[in-house]
C-alpha cells in the first residue's frame, strides 16, 4: 500500500536541498578567485623591495689582539733562615721597599756566638800545636843532617808537622762556618724590591727546613706579565716578525695592559721572553713583557688583559657586520649595481672591528652594499635602494 503523504513530501524537499548545495558551490568558487585576484593585484602593485645601502668605509685598520695575563715581579726572592733559632726581632716594614742588604729578622745569636768563640779555641789550640811539631821537625831535621838521628825519626817528625798544619786549616774552616752562622743570624734583602707580610713572629723558632719563606720580596720596578697565546696567533706573530726583520718598521710592537677597573695603564711595555715550546695539553705557548712600574701601583698576582697591535691593514674595507650573511661555510653579501639589480656575492672576510667587518676579498671601493633587507631581495632582481644612516657612527679600536 502506497503512502501518497510521505512520497509527496520527499519530492518537495530536494529541489531545496539541491538549490542549497548549488549556493554553497558558487560562493566557494566566488571566493576562491577572489583572492586570486588580489593576490595578483598585490604582486603588480607592491614594486621593488626597498633595501638600505652604504657605501664601504676604506681606513688603515690597526689588527689589536687582547689576552689575558697575570703580573709578577721581575724578580721574586723568598727570604729563608740559613740556621736555626728564635726570631728576635723583625726589623722592617711590611708592604715597604727595601733595599738589598737591609736587616729584615734577627735570629737570636747566642748559641752562634758561643760556637765562633769555642772554634777560635780550638783553632788557637790547633796552631799551637802545630807550631812545636814545627819545631820538632826542625830539630830532627838537623840531628839526621848532623847523623845523629835516623831517617825514621826525621819522617816521623815530618809527617807529625804536616797533620799538625791540617788540623790547622780544618780549625780555620770550622772558625769560618762558626762566623757564617753568626751572621747567617742576620737576615738580610737579597735584592731590592717590595718586602711581602712577614710569616714568622717574634719568637718564633724558624730554621733552613721551614716549607713556607719568612717573607718574599719581588722588584716591581719594572714588573712582568705573563700571558698566554695560541699557537695559531703565535705563528702569526712570528711571521710578522720575520717580515719586520727585512724592512725599517719597529719589532716588536708595544704592550699595553688593560686593569680591573676598564682603564688603561699610561705606560706602554716591550716584549722580554717567549716560552722555549708550546704546552700540550691547551695548545699555548707562554709570554712575558716588561712594564714600567716607578709608582709601584701594579703589584704581583693581578689580572689584566693584555693588548697588542700586531699589524696594521692599510686600506682596508670595512661594512656593518649586519650586510655579511655568514653561512656554514662562507660568507656572503648583496651589492647593488648602477641599474639597482642587486648581486649576492661570497666574500672573504678578516678582522672585525667594532661593528665593522673588514672584507679582504669580493668587494670594491665605493660599491653600495645592502646593509638592511638582505633577506627580502633575490639575486640579480630590482630593489629600490636607500642610503643607510647608522644611529652610532662605528669606530675602529
């Protein structure tokens, strides 16, 4: 049996339904090209993408190295007792200079006194003795001439005289060790400098075996630093040095050292040593430079950084380090022609100075370089380009 209703209720809806899916079909498709058309309109309408150019700066750039070192005395001195005994008394100031041969400390002399004394004794005693074997072998000497006495005992006589002549001499040595303790009781400057913070007190029983020094004196005036570099800016630098040794220009340059606070030290320092080998373990090779001190301000253990002008590029040119794109292996960067096409170029960079890159290679004076937009443009593509004004004009170290 047939249902009229329901057949005819179907058939009413799906003019309704297929209408509906026609609309959402076209309003897709409207909307589609659409946006077709204002991409289209966007590419032709946007132009040339605007770059920021400058022009490279050409400047003698000086190549500077800094490292850092450690200051030392150019010459250090530990003071130690050469004998044992009590330190009576400590006779400088300590963090003062000194000069060599000033009494520093005053081991108590008594028991050296009494050795000194005891060997003129024995030394008084020694010659006294050897003076009546002398006399012996005088005699004997004598009666064997006049054959009175035998060989033997003239011998005898002087072989006596000659052991009596070295007890002598060993009595002498011991008279001059005594007097050297005695003196060694002294303790002077062994060269002149700044005296360090004594160790011992008074009282204090010290003796040559002690581990630590009684005090240590270091000349500062000049003072040393050492520093480390590479083995690669080693042989940098001895290729420079090579090279000066054929022409007029001054070997080795000036050191300048950098202090704590930021400044720089007045005074400019000269090289004094280099280390004989290069160590194994960091791959350094030590230096040292000398620096004048007369105000005695550097003292030993500080740090500096210490700076060196190692060459000097002349005509060098330098862009913002923002135009150099570095890629993994390489470096590159776009230069913008008469007919503002712009060139994407690999470069050879060097030295960086400041916010400046010097470009060795790649690149030509007065050649507009992108220094802004690199990465809008596309090679050998229109741009439009405009000149770059840094906030900060870049300054070479």
């Amino acid at each position: 049996m047939s249902h009229p209703g329901i057949f005819s209720h179907r058939c009413a809806q799906a003019p309704s339904a297929r209408l509906w899916f026609d609309f959402v079909v076209l309003i897709t498709i409207v909307t589609v090209f659409a946006g077709c058309s204002k991409s289209g309109t966007k590419d032709i309408t946007s132009g040339p993408p605007e770059v920021l150019v400058a022009e490279p700066l050409q400047q003698d750039v000086p190549v500077i190295r800094e490292w850092i070192g450690s200051l030392d005395g150019s010459v250090n001195a530990d003071v130690r007792a050469r004998v044992s005994g009590y330190v009576i008394s400590q006779n400088y100031k300590e963090g003062t200079v000194v000069k060599q041969g000033d009494l520093l400390f005053q081991v108590d002399p008594s028991v050296y006194e009494a050795a000194v004394e005891q060997a003129k004794a024995s030394l008084a005693q020694a010659q006294a003795n050897q003076l009546q074997t002398e006399q012996t072998e005088q005699r004997e000497t004598q009666l064997f001439e006049q054959k009175v006495e035998s060989a033997q005992n003239r011998d005898n006589a002087v072989q006596s005289n000659t052991a009596a002549k070295a007890a002598v001499k060993a009595q002498e040595a011991t008279l001059r060790q005594a007097e050297l303790n005695l003196e060694f009781t002294k303790i002077t400057a062994p060269i002149s400098g700044v005296a360090g913070i004594a160790n011992p007190g008074i009282g204090d029983l010290v003796g040559p075996g002690d581990a630590n020094p009684l005090a240590t004196i270091s000349t500062v005036d000049p003072i040393k630093v050492y520093f480390q570099i590479s083995e690669q800016d080693y042989l940098k630098v001895a290729q420079e040095r090579v090279e000066a040794n054929g022409t007029n220009s001054a070997w080795p340059p000036p050191v300048q050292i950098i202090l704590a606070d930021g400044s720089l030290y007045p005074r400019q320092g000269k090289f004094s040593a280099v280390d004989r080998q290069v160590d194994n373990q960091t791959g350094t090779i030590r230096l040292a430079a000398l620096f004048p001190n007369p105000d005695n301000v550097l003292r030993p253990g500080q740090f500096v950084r210490v700076r060196v002008t190692v060459r000097t590029l002349h005509g060098a040119l330098l862009v913002p380090q923002r135009a150099v794109n570095e890629m993994q292996t390489s470096f590159e960067l776009a230069v913008v022609g008469a007919d503002n096409k712009a060139e994407i170029r690999a470069v050879k960079v060097g030295e960086r100075v400041g916010s400046l890159w010097v470009v060795e290679g790649g690149l030509k004076p007065g050649e507009r370089v992108v220094v802004e937009g690199l990465q809008k443009l596309r090679d050998n593509e229109p741009v439009k380009p405009t000149e770059w004004k840094p906030e900060h004009p870049a300054q070479s170290q």
